[in-house]
C-alpha cells in the first residue's frame, strides 16, 4: 500500500540555525520557511536528490511540535511521510488491520496541499507515520 518515502521531519529548536547548518554544513538546497498557521508550525523544506526534509518549529500557540521538543531539547526526527494512491483506501484498509489514525480519521490538507493523515505511532513501533495521497 505505501508507496515512496515523501519526507522525513525533523523538530528543531531553532529553524535558522537547522537551515544555516543543512545549507552550509551539508549543501542541501534549503528552501525559505513557511507559516502553516492550520498545523501549528513553521515548515522548511529541504530536496533531497530522493526525497525531502522538514524542519518544523513551532508556530502559535498549542503547536503540536512544541511539547515534542519540550521532550527532545536538542529536536530529533518527528514522524516520516509515506506516499499513498487512495488516502481513504489506505485508511480503510489500516483501521480494518487495527491501526488507529489520529484526529477525526478525515484528511487534512498537508504542508504540500494534498491530504494527509497521521497513524498512532504506538501502533509502530514508537514511530508517528504520514500518509500523504500523491
Ligand atoms: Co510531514
């Protein structure tokens, strides 16, 4: 059912210094940051030749990022996005398996404008999983 890894995100404590450090330390093209008020985060994104980076900071107040670093200081890996055909086949078929999906179970639109959704990273292995339809 999965299909491409779409991206890995990465919670950062500070968003200029993680883009001056993948810029410069590691020459990646960094692209320049975005608000996605609807999410609760500041977004960057990274191109990878195969696939992408997020760094994410918090945005607003009740950010879903901001008790993640309160956990992790330094910031870590967030979740990972797999590529999905049908996100509501995909769900379907996850729930029937007993994955839970979080939130209300309906997409959202992504930082990417297509629609996600989220699975219980207790369902695997401590790991918090996109699906994002493609
Ligand atoms: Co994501």
């Amino acid at each position: 059912m999965i299909g491409r890894l779409n991206h890995v995100a990465i919670a950062v404590p500070d968003l200029d210094a993680a883009a001056a450090q993948y810029a410069q330390t590691l020459g990646a093209t960094v692209g320049a940051p975005q608000d996605e008020p609807a999410h609760g985060v500041t977004v960057i994104f990274i191109d990878l030749p195969n696939t992408k980076l997020e760094l994410l900071h918090p945005l607003g107040e009740n950010s879903p990022i901001s008790g993640f670093l309160e956990k992790n200081p330094a910031g870590g890996i967030h979740h990972i996005c797999f590529e999905v055909e049908d996100i509501l086949a995909a769900r379907d078929q996850l729930a029937s398996e007993g994955a839970r999906v979080l939130g209300s179970g309906e997409p959202r639109i992504g930082a990417h404008g297509k629609p996600v959704l989220f699975l219980h990273p207790k369902d695997f292995n401590g790991c918090l999983i996109e699906l994002e339809q493609v």
